[in-house]
C-alpha cells in the first residue's frame, strides 16, 4: 500500500512539474514597471485653477498635473503616427474602443504636434476623487510640417477625465474653439 501511496505522490508531482514548465511565461513588463519613453521626452506647462465645490488636496493635483502631461504627449504621438496602442493606458475603454474604430493603421510622421501650455480649469471634482470635468482655456498648439514650417494654434477644450488603475484617464474631449495665431 505504502508502494502505492508513493508511486501516486510521484506520479501527480511528476505531471504538476511537466504542467508548470508547459505555462508560456510572459516576457512583458506591467504597465506600472515600464518606461514610458514617449511622456519622459514630452514637456508643457500646466497652470491649475479649480472652480469646483469639493477642492482636491494638493497631492491630487500633482498627480493629475503629471498624468495629464502624459495624457498629451500620448495624444500628439496619436496625432503624429495614428499608434492607438502606444498610450492604450491613458484612455478609458470606451476612449479606444471609438479611435480603434477609426484605425487604419501605423503611419509614418508627417505632422509633429506639440501642446505647449494649457489653462486647466477644474469644474468638477467628485469627492471620491474618481472623475474630474475641466475646461483646458488657451491651449497652444504648435504644428511641425515636413518643410520644418512651424504653425501655432490655440484652443479650448472640454475635457472628461476618470482616474482608473493608478492614473488619469481620457474619456471624453470637445474642441470648443480653434484659432490660428501665427
């Protein structure tokens, strides 16, 4: 019996240990441990101004202040290279379900685009600290075309952001109004 008892325990460990080196082990990184090349070379200027009844603490803001630079660095690479995966992170499901039904694919850049100053005016703030309305006032804009010919714009947008997982994310974006100003 005791013959028995052992050649089983053998015999389950010896499939358990073939079962466990046949699992296909990922190689890639979580979204938290990965360098994000693309915000780390991105740099804007964001001035806050909170016109909302429940008044975020100051640690909040920094980290919306910070996501939300990373949010458009993903956005001017999206707008570059039409590379909907590159900043999956910063957009609610929702978000990248309705640019993914607009995907045509990788392209090359042909027109940079650069935000370099937003006037963030928060207008809501829930107090659970999970949603956030804003106006971005004066948003500059500057384009970079093959002939190296650099436009400005300025606009402002209506902007929706939920903060899911461990930062802020885009779910809805209006432009109000554009203006050439070169």
């Amino acid at each position: 019996m005791r013959f028995f008892f052992i050649a089983f325990i053998a015999l389950v460990s010896g499939y358990l240990f073939l079962q466990g080196s046949a699992i296909e082990r990922s190689s890639e990184k979580p979204v938290f441990l990965r360098l994000d090349n693309i915000a780390m070379a991105h740099k804007t200027s964001i001035d806050l101004t909170i016109h909302s009844e429940y008044i975020p603490d100051s640690l909040q803001l920094q980290i919306l202040k910070k996501d939300y630079s990373n949010l458009w660095a993903h956005l001017n690479h999206l707008y570059a290279t039409n590379d909907i995966n590159a900043g999956k992170e910063y957009y609610t499901e929702s978000w990248f379900r309705q640019i993914a039904g607009h995907f045509e694919g990788v392209q090359e850049t042909i027109i940079a685009r650069m935000d370099e100053h937003h006037e963030l005016h928060i207008q809501n703030w829930a107090s659970d600290g999970l949603v956030c309305t804003a106006i971005d006032s004066n948003v500059v804009f500057a384009y970079t075309y093959p002939d190296e010919k650099i436009e400005k714009t300025r606009a402002n947008l209506a902007i929706v952001l939920l903060f899911q997982g461990d930062h802020w994310r885009i779910d809805a974006l209006k432009v109000l109004d554009e203006t050439h100003t070169n």
